[in-house]
C-alpha cells in the first residue's frame, strides 16, 4: 500500500537514492532483470537496426521562433511540469489524434502563442495561477461535458462537467493554478525564470570531483519547491524517488539549448542521469523481456501474453494486427512505482552493459515505442490519477 511521501532525500544524494530505492522496490517485488535478457536486447535486430536512428527524436524542437531564450525555456519548463495524462492515451487519440505527450505539447504551444496575441500572458506565475478549466479544454481541444436527461423535463437534456477527460482536464487546471500560486509566493514571474536560477546555481556547484554535484543541486531546488516536481512515495513501508519530470526537464535543457551558440542557459552535465521513468519504459521493457513479472506475486497478471512475442519483437518479425490504441492494463499507484523503479534500474543496467548513456537508452525505448504500428499497438501500463507521468 502507498502512504504518505516520504521525507526529500539527503541533501547530495537525489540521483543514488533514485537508483537505491529503485532497485530496492524491484527486488522486494521479485521482479527479475538478468543481465542475459540484456544482452539478448543489445544483440538483436530490433535494437540493434534503431538505436542510433531513433534514440535522437525527443520530440522537443519548437516550431516557434521566441523573443528570448528564456521565453523558449520557460515553455519548455511548463511543458516538462504538464508531461503526464499517458492513463488518457486511447482517449485523447479518440479526442483530438493525439497522444499524451503530443497533446500537452501542443496544448503549451496554445498558450504561448495565445499570450502573444492580446489574450494575456498566461505562461506567467499570475497567468498559470488564474487560468480556468474552460480555457484549458478549449485549448486542449476537448469537450468536459457529458449531457444527461433533465430530471423533470421528458426530451431535454442538460449538460455537466463530466466524460473521460474531465479528470484530466482539472488536474492539468490544478496543477497551473498550485505552481503559478507559489511562484508569485517565491517572487518569481514565471517558471523559466526559476529553473534558470536554479542552473545557474548548479552550474556553480559543478565539480570535476562530483560529476553530479550540477544535477544535484538542480533537481533539489525544482523538486523542493513545487509539489507538481514531487515524484515520490511510500510503497509498502519503503521509499521510492523517480522525480521523472525534473529529471526529463533537466536533460531537455541539454537537448534544447546544448547546440546553441547564443544560448544565455547554463548546461548541465547529464551523463549520468538516471532515466525518466513513465509508462512506456516499463511497458516496452516488459514486452522486450528484460523486465520479468513472472514470479512477482502481486504484478504477473499485468501482462499475460508479453512472453510469447518477445522472439518477434526481437527479431523484428512483429506485424500490426489493426488493434493500434489498445488499453493497457491499469495499474495502482504503488504498482506505477514498483514498475518504473525497475525500469530506472533496467535501463542503467542496459547503459552499463553496453556501455550506452542512459538518457540515449531512454530515448530509445520511449522514441522505438512509436517507431512502427506493431509497437504502438503493445499494450501500456495505465494510472489515471497521476501528474507524474
């Protein structure tokens, strides 16, 4: 069972006590990762004939020309802090031909472009802190009414806030309005301008002793002061940190402004980051046979049939059979974590075998997921009530 959050790590130690709880939450859900299943992977035509080709879409290049490189970065810290609603996948497909990271994405791109066009800054701290739910459905492209008969009235019907993705809908609202809150709290005008400060003081502490001492003092100050940041739990008694989000918003900067030679942002070293644990890693892993779910008592239901087309997928003889879009199965919160710990832990272990950056095999698995109609059609992983993912 999940409890409440967990104490922040250490100050110093957010990237080892990701790793160390993570491994620590697979194992006592006896989920098995070998290194033989590894190797299988990196040998066979499925990873072999895409990594390099698709490990470089991250998706992240703007189609917008910006004022300044902290506008670009303050729509790309909004679009880190909304990078969630993958439980919404088959509904936001039916909804606006979207998957969740696209929707957000274009949804963030709404905003900006709306600010720049008379309707009010809404990317500011005030503009996040007092946008409306109805705004929000109306740039996201989605209807958040359900109609029902009238209960007295034969033949006419009424419309409620309701349907698949109101829930969605209010926890993107709730999530804008809480951050942009505490920024006018924290005397900031927008987010972009608080991750810049907090770069700017990672790059302070950079280190040719601790290499992490950068995304250290980062992932702190971002985790620390917005709960929309905080991915983090209590499963069963243990501790679990993934802090996706940060993590993802963090190696995008590199990504981003990495090549920029006009940049002003401060690059963070992201080597040795561990990856951005969502639905898909686990999902993909699972179905690549390198996360086994066997022997787990509580987690082998999830996915039945994953075993018996693990030879396909590897060879790359897995064909579309129509059904793109299929809901995965959905999970519980403490099964959420239990599953991403153990892709945290089996995408280090992939890097470390063979000898990969771990945020180039993140991108691999999450970019290959989208790579052909047979992968799009693996089932995911599913948690509705989540921002983290």
């Amino acid at each position: 069972m999940t409890g409440s959050k967990p104490p922040f790590p250490p100050s110093g130690s957010y990237l080892s006590s990701i790793r160390e709880t993570s491994r620590e939450l697979r194992l006592a859900a006896k989920i098995s990762i070998t290194d033989e299943s590894i190797e299988r992977l990196l040998a066979s035509p499925a990873f072999k004939d895409s990594f390099e080709r698709v490990s470089q879409a991250h998706g992240l290049a703007f189609p917008l020309k910006f004022a300044s490189n902290l506008d670009e970065l303050n729509v790309l810290c909004i679009l880190s802090l909304l990078n969630f609603g993958s439980g919404y996948r088959a509904q936001l497909h039916a909804a606006t031909g979207r998957g969740a990271w696209d929707t957000m994405r274009a949804f963030v791109l709404s905003l900006y472009i709306g600010s720049s066009t008379g309707e009010g800054d809404m990317l500011s701290a005030s503009g996040m802190q007092n946008i409306q739910l109805g705004k929000v459905a109306e740039l996201l492209g989605v209807n958040v009414y359900v109609e029902r008969p009238h209960e007295k009235l034969v033949g006419v019907t009424v419309g409620e806030l309701g349907g698949a993705l109101y829930d969605l809908v209010k926890m993107i609202t709730d999530i804008l309005n809480e951050t942009g809150r505490l920024l006018v709290e924290y005397g900031y005008p927008n987010l972009g301008s608080f991750v810049l400060r907090a770069l700017e003081e990672g790059q302070k502490a950079q280190s040719k002793h601790e290499p992490n001492a950068d995304i250290e003092v980062i992932l702190e100050r971002i985790v620390g002061a917005f709960p929309g940041f905080q991915d983090m739990a209590t499963v069963n008694g243990k501790a679990i940190y993934c802090f996706k989000k940060a993590l993802f918003l963090i190696h995008a900067v590199t990504i981003l402004f990495g090549s920029k030679s006009q940049s002003t942002i401060p690059i963070p070293d992201t080597r040795n980051s561990p990856v951005f644990a969502d639905n898909v890693l686990p999902s993909m892993l699972v179905h690549f046979g390198v996360i086994d779910l066997k022997m787990s008592p509580t987690l082998s239901r999830l996915f039945p049939d994953a075993g018996e087309s693990v030879g396909e997928l590897l060879e790359g003889r897995k064909r579309a059979v129509g059904k793109e879009m299929k809901d995965g199965p959905v999970v519980t919160e403490e099964e959420g974590y239990i599953l991403r710990g153990a892709a945290i832990e089996a995408c280090e272990r992939i890097g470390r075998i063979g000898r990969y950056v771990e945020t180039a095999v993140d991108m691999w698995v999450w970019a290959v997921a989208k790579d052909s109609r047979a992968y799009r059609e693996l089932p995911r992983l599913a948690e509705r009530d989540t921002v983290y993912f």
